[in-house]
C-alpha cells in the first residue's frame, strides 16, 4: 500500500530548481469546498477527509466517481450533434497522474481516469488537459502524460501572467479557447472545485482531493 507524502497539500509554488519541479509538480491551487460550476451537472466522490489519506481508499474513491462517468460518456459519445467535435477536459495533479503518493517521475497514471480516457480516446473524442503547472515543465508533462497512455490534442500550462490569476478564473477561459476551437466540452474532469468551475462544459465529475489534503 502506497501512503501519501506528508508534505503533499495544495499550497502556493515556491521558488525551486526545474528539475524539482519535474518531480513535484504541485499546482498553485487554493483549497475549494464548492464542486458545482455555473453550467452542467457535478457528480462528487462520496469520502469522508482524513488526516492522512491512504492510496487504496484514494483509488477506491476515484474508481467510484469514474464508474459514474464512463456510462454517461458511452451514451453520451454515441448520440453526437451534427458536425461535433466531442472533447474531455482534464486536471493534471491527483486527476490524470498520481502526484501525492510515492515519489517518481514520470508519475504514474490515475488507473480508473486512465481507462476511462482510453475508452474516450478509442472513440474519437479529444483530451485536453488544463492544469495550473508552469509552463517551465510544460514538456516533462507533456511527454508524462503520454508515456502513461493519454492522447494529448491539447495541454495548457500556465504562462507568467496567469500566475497572477485567481485559479478559477484561468481554467474557466482555458475552456473557453477550447469551445472557441469548435470542440463541444461533454465532460470535465479534475479534484478540486477550482477545476470544474465557471461552466464551459456539459457535465464535470469531482474527484476526491479530502478537503483539499491532494494537490
């Protein structure tokens, strides 16, 4: 059993090395208690917070929020409107990739994300992963998250002036350049309210971050 690292918590970025940053990855992300955006519908893992979260019951909580996301995308995929271009919004940190627990890069995939985007992938919708890292690691995440197994149509990192940038605020207009690309957002995906806020997509699935204890 992998036990997460004690440190882990969503804080501010500090000033280090690149190379820690590859390693650690920890977004600047303000701890959120809201999982409701302004358009959609949000489903919420059902877990209790803890002061120290343990990764069978983190797994076994993301399986469950994504065992309701897999039926509604397979229907959803298979009733498209004319012409459109069916896309998945993504977090990064504890979402796609296996940031707080253990110590490696690159990190491991989410395993109950990681199928449910293949299934998504297999189908012809598009994965797009919006996530509050630097754009200084903006390549170690790209290739990271392809070793893993997701298809990257599209990846947004922060630049120096979205640093600046209420979190929110930021993946709200990332979605919105992606609507303006033509791509229909049927589902976004992340674990913390600051991810699924602001609308801009069908319906979002909240993975469990505890009371925000995962980055």
């Amino acid at each position: 059993m992998r036990s997460r690292r004690p440190w882990a918590r969503r804080t501010a970025l500090t000033t280090v090395s690149a190379a820690a940053l590859v390693a650690l990855a920890v977004p600047a992300q303000a701890a959120a208690t809201s999982t409701t955006g302004t358009t959609g519908t949000s489903t919420t893992a059902a877990a209790t917070a803890a002061a120290d979260v343990d990764y069978a019951t983190w797994q076994a909580d993301c399986q469950a929020v994504m065992n309701q996301a897999l039926p509604y995308l397979k229907t959803r995929i298979a009733a498209p409107g004319p012409g459109e271009k069916p896309a998945i919004v993504f977090d990064i940190d504890n979402t796609t990739l296996e940031t707080d627990f253990g110590f490696s890069y690159p990190s491991p995939a989410n395993k109950p994300v990681l199928a449910v985007a293949k299934y998504a992938q297999e189908h012809g919708v598009a994965l797009f992963f919006v996530t509050a890292r630097p754009g200084i690691i903006a390549s170690a995440t790209d290739y990271n998250l392809k070793h893993v197994g997701y298809q990257v149509n599209g990846l947004y990192v922060r630049s120096f002036i979205d640093l600046f940038k209420e979190v929110a605020t930021y993946k709200t207009a990332q979605r919105v350049d992606i609507e303006n690309k033509g791509y229909t957002i049927i589902a976004n995906i992340g674990n913390s309210a600051t991810d699924l806020s602001g609308g801009h997509a069908e319906k979002t699935f909240k993975l469990p971050d505890y009371d925000g204890q995962l980055s």
